[in-house]
C-alpha cells in the first residue's frame, strides 16, 4: 500500500532529550503520487523536524519512513536523486551571481554542461530572473532572493519537491508567481509537499492539505470539501484555528 504514495509515514515518533512530549507522535502522513499536498501546523507541532526525517537530515525513534516507495534511511541515495528540498532558509552563496549559484548548486545534484546551462536558462526565464541573473545575491530583493532558493531545488527536475514556507517575507508579485509556477510544476507531474503558515495559500493552490498538531496529523481532505463539512468554519483558517486554537506557541531552540 505504502508504494501508492509519494510521501508515506506510518506511526512515525520521534522524541528530543530533555522534553516531556514527542516532538513526533505517531505521525501517519500519506502524500498521493502527483499531489499538491498542504501541510499546516502551528510553532511547534513538529513539521521542521518532518522535514528533516524524509529528507533524510534527522533519525527518527520509530515507525515507517517511505518516499515513492524507497525506504528512509536505507535507500537515501536513491531517495536524494528524486527529491528537491527548499529550505525556509536562503541557502545561496551571497557572493555570488544567481546564475552562478545556480550552477554550483546543479554541479552538487551532478547536473553539468550544456544541459546545466539551457536548465539555468530556462528557470531563470520562467521565474522572471533572466536580466538580473548576472547580479551578485547581495543586490538580491529578498523576493527575487526567495525565488533563486526555489531555483536551486528545481535543476535536477526533482519528481517530489518540498518546501518549506517558500514565500515568507516576500512582496505580493513574488509571492503571485511562485505560487503559479508551483501550481504548474504540480500539473506537469511534480509531487508537492508545501509547508506554510498562510493558509489562503494553501486553500488556493492545493488539492489536499493536512492539519498537524501534537506531532500527528488531525485532519486531512480536499480543503474545499473540509470546509464543506465544517459548516460553523467558513474557511479553512476558522477551521484551524478551531483545532489547533488560538493561543501563541512561542519556541526554543
């Protein structure tokens, strides 16, 4: 069954030293093949560290770890191959141009030559970054810098993309296109897991969502049809915001 999906975990636990309750417990996280998969959560509901666990980044206690049927840690070269990972973090060399970014970081994915360069191109292109690909990082916009750092996931083609919050602090025309061109990559079969605390967002752009809290997932569905089924929500922040509560989740690290 766990071959069926892109993304797969069953009762994945994962528990720090030093805090009274699992960061992860007992997460089933169940990512259909050719999704455009939300994953909503307050501070501290674990999806960080989720991250971390598919990627292969952090062990994990126990449970079933799969991405597109590969298992997590024992196939990981494998599983490096197929997915493309977008941190929160700009991790862009400031020094260098974007198009210069670009190549080193496709170098590392073992793209190379001329079909790294026409790769380069393209995205560069299809972002709206071609006139300022030869700017150094540090004249960067933070938009313009958010959209090279989605760049950089996308050179090898990835089959399974992850992101997490890839528009935080961007204008509203960066924040427009990437959502449109995530939207596009999602039709021309890229697998997307998007991590973000703006729920319009999610509402807009994704065929499924999933609501996490307590280290485990409390809803899941089509965000069209929860709502539906939530008739006192009338949208999918009410419905949060019902399970999760409104209180803050200030975290330490």
């Amino acid at each position: 069954m766990s071959d069926n999906f892109a993304i797969y975990t069953e009762g994945l636990k994962k528990r720090y030293k030093g805090k009274s309750n699992p960061t992860l417990n007992g997460l089933d996280l169940r990512i259909p093949d050719g999704s455009l998969y939300g994953l909503l959560a307050p501070n501290g509901a674990g999806k960080t560290t989720t991250i971390d666990i598919l990627c292969g980044l952090k062990r994990f206690d126990e449970g079933i770890v799969k991405i597109d049927g590969l298992g997590v840690p024992s196939k990981l070269s494998d599983i490096k191959r197929i997915i493309g990972l977008v941190p929160q973090e700009i991790a862009l060399f400031p020094m260098l141009t974007g198009r210069e970014n670009l190549k080193v970081i496709g170098g590392m994915y073992g793209v190379e030559g001329g079909v790294l360069n026409e790769r380069v191109d393209e995205l560069l292109y299809r972002f709206g970054l071609e006139n300022s690909a030869d700017r150094p990082i540090t004249q960067y916009s933070g938009g313009m810098k958010r959209r090279i750092n989605l760049l950089a996931g996308l050179l090898h083609k990835p089959k399974i993309l992850i992101l997490d919050e890839p528009t935080v602090g961007v204008d509203a025309q960066s924040r427009n296109l990437i959502l449109e061109e995530l939207a596009k990559l999602n039709k021309e079969g890229t697998t997307v897991l998007f991590i973000s605390h703006y729920l319009e967002e999610a509402e807009t752009i994704c065929n499924r969502v999933g609501l996490m809290d307590g280290g485990k997932i409390v809803l899941e569905g089509n965000p069209t049809e929860l709502a539906k089924s939530h008739p006192e929500c009338k949208n999918l922040e009410a419905l949060y915001f019902k399970l999760t509560g409104k209180q803050m989740r200030d975290t330490y690290e």
